[in-house]
C-alpha cells in the first residue's frame, strides 16, 4: 500500500471521527454560524475516492506492452545458422578460463552511524564550560547530513528536556545554544 493511499485513509478516518463527535454532541439552540455540512464532505470525498479507485482498475485492466503484450519478431524468410568454422577445444578452453578466474574482492565502506544518545552526551560535555556554543561548532564534518540531522535532533531533545536554550536573533542568525542553570 503506497503512502498517498495510507495518507487518505487517516483523512477519511479522522473525518469520520470528527462527524462521530458532531453527532454525540449536543445540539446548540442557535447556530450562528454557517458551517458545511460534515456528511456532505464525506460523502464528497467518498465518491471522488470511488471515481478515481474505479479508474485505476479501468486503466489496470488494459494491456500493458511488455507486460501483456510483447513486441513481435518475425522473419519472412528461412535463416540457416551456420556453426561451421567453430572448433570445440577453444569453446572448451573458453569456458575453463571463465571458471577459474577468481572471485572479485568487494570492499564496501560502510558509515559509521552517529546515535543521538552519544551527540546528546557530547553536547552536555561541551555545554559544561558554560560558554555559547554555535550549532557549527557542534558539527563533525566527517558525519556528513546524518551529523548534521542527529546533532539538531539532539538540540531539540535538550531543548525539550530544558537542559539548553536556543538562542538566535532572527531568520538568518546562526543557531546557538546555551546551557541553563539547575
């Protein structure tokens, strides 16, 4: 199940909810303001959901080249193979060669994955110095973007566990952060 349709089934339920809760609520005496109607929104999205479902299997149903239909290769003529001049000692010999060549070595480099419990104890030992420390700063160039991502993930879990303050003056500032007193 790809995501768009995982996407529109949360929306349909969340919708279905939400008219669930309208209907369980009470009426008020005097509505003032003019909403659209929860069930007509459903149902809109019901039957656009149904249309486009319904042309999917149309269009899943006709023939797909390669899939359910392949190209023809036909001759008009009679083609005679001719195997004369082959000698079977160098085809024998050919083979042989191929066997027994060795293996190609593969290296693979694999990255070194950078945990968000080992960056958020490093910033913690940084921030010990009680000294502003730009997100930069806080960067191992060697980490690559996962560095980067873990490291400001990091600043959002101290952050949230008000261990530090970002600091920062305006859209183009570099973010800073700064630890706070316990």
């Amino acid at each position: 199940m790809n995501i768009e349709l995982t996407a529109d089934y949360m929306v349909m339920a969340a919708l279905l909810a939400d008219l669930k809760s309208r209907l369980l609520l009470p009426k008020p005496s005097a509505s003032i303001s003019v909403e659209k109607d929860p069930k007509q929104e459903l149902i809109d999205r019901l039957e656009t959901y149904l249309r486009v479902k319904q042309a999917a299997e149309r269009l899943g149903q006709m023939p797909v080249l390669e899939r359910d239909t392949f190209p023809a290769n036909i001759s008009l003529g009679q083609v005679v193979q001719s195997n004369e001049g082959y000698d079977i000692g160098l085809l024998r010999d050919a083979l042989f060669c191929v066997f027994n060549r060795p293996e190609p070595i593969t290296h693979q480099i694999q990255q070194e994955p950078v945990l968000l419990e080992e960056r958020i104890a490093f910033i913690e030992s940084r921030l010990r110095s009680g000294e502003i420390l730009h997100f930069e700063a806080l960067l191992r160039p060697s980490q690559g973007r996962m560095g980067m991502v873990v490291t400001f993930m990091a600043i959002l879990e101290l952050t949230r566990q008000q261990k530090v303050t970002i600091i920062a003056t305006g859209i183009e500032a570099p973010l800073a952060i700064q630890g706070v007193a316990i």
